[in-house]
C-alpha cells in the first residue's frame, strides 16, 4: 500500500498531521495490535455524484483537493484497517470497524464509505472481482470473511472499483518489494496480491491494478 504513490497525499509527514483526527490505533492490554485510517472528503457535489471507479486512491485525491480548497467535507471514507496476525479472527476487526463508524457520526456524516480489500480474494487472483463478490455461503453472506464483516453490521455492497489501488515500479524495485524474481513479461501472481502483476520485462516496469469494492455503511 505504501508504495501506491497516491497513499502519501494522506501518509505523507507534512499531510498526515491534517488527519490524526481520523486515525486509531487498536489496543488489547496496553498493547498496540492494529491501526484504523480514515479521511474526510466532500460527495454529491459536481463531478462527485457517484462512488468513484478510481476507489482508494481517488477519494485520497478527492479529499487532498477539498483540502486545498478550504471545501468542507460532507463524508467519511475508510482507507484501512490492520491487524497483528495474533489480533485476528477474535471480533478485533469489527471493533476498529466500529471504532470508524463511531468517527463518522461523531463528525455529523450520514454515512461512511469504504472500498473494501476482501481478505480471501488473493487467494483467488485470477478470478474477476465482479464474480468472486458472488461467492457466498449457505447463509447467503458473503464468502469472504470481510466482506462478510461489512455486510453483517449493515454495509451494503455499491459497486466495485476495478482500479481501487495503482502501484507502479520497475523490475528491480517489484523484486526488492516482494523477494520474487520476474523473468519473464506477462501476468505475475504475487503473494497477497488481488489480482496478478502486469510485468514488461522489455520496458522495465511492473504495474498492479487492484479492485476493491465500495461498501456504504449508513449511520
């Protein structure tokens, strides 16, 4: 995420600082086991009528320019949540979710958005984002555990946004990222990875896309 060149119009040392008010760190006995990042941005305004396509790092960019403008914002997006891997799967999750939601109404918004990185899809790299949503359990939630998260506290799913997240850099860097070698141009499946890694080994550049899906949880 990090190396997502937009992630530092909010991560960045000088912006950061402008959004502390959205941020949370998750604790269980004193100990700090996760994190929760959110940012405020202005919708159903001109240009803004509908969840952007461009997800994660378009809101980033949508609230950077409300920022510059002085343009109040009307809504709240989550950006991440992160566990330790011993703080998951005992209800830690739901709690920084809550925690997010609780922001949100805390600032007056009527909603809050997120575009969700289902927790299972990398293991399904190759299979669209538009049928993996579709996957669901006898119960008739989804198949993925966080989406199914999202949806059991009343998230509704909106729509995917098939270009969520643009991570950009050359051969040498994927390898320094991931500890993988790339020999050959092509598809690149990665691990943790969404979906897999568009490689030209001719060009020298590697380019991730990812797809998350947008979530609208109301307030």
């Amino acid at each position: 995420m990090r190396h997502d060149a937009t992630a530092q119009l909010y991560f960045g040392p000088s912006l950061f600082v402008d959004y502390l008010d959205y941020a949370f760190g998750g604790l269980v006995d004193g100990e700090v086991v996760g994190r929760a990042f959110s940012i405020p941005f202005a919708f159903n305004i001109e240009g803004r009528t509908e969840l952007p396509d461009g997800g994660w790092d378009q809101v980033i960019r949508w609230a950077h320019e409300d920022r510059i403008l002085g343009r109040t914002p009307t809504t709240m997006s989550a950006l991440e949540i992160a566990l330790l891997p011993q703080a998951r799967g005992i209800g830690n999750s739901l709690a920084m979710l809550d925690a997010l939601k609780a922001c949100a109404k805390k600032m007056r918004f009527a909603e809050m958005f997120a575009p969700v990185r289902p927790s299972q899809k990398h293991l399904l790299p190759r299979t669209p984002m538009c049928e993996y949503i579709t996957l669901k359990r006898a119960d008739g939630l989804p198949m993925d555990a966080w989406l199914r998260t999202h949806v059991g506290v009343g998230g509704r799913i909106v729509k995917i946004a098939p270009y969520s997240m643009t991570i950009v850099g050359t051969i040498a860097e994927w390898s320094q990222w991931t500890g993988a070698a790339f020999e050959s141009s092509g598809e690149a499946e990665v691990e943790g990875a969404l979906v897999p890694v568009l490689v030209s080994l001719e060009q020298n550049y590697g380019i991730y896309v990812e797809p998350n899906v947008w979530v609208r949880h109301p307030l």
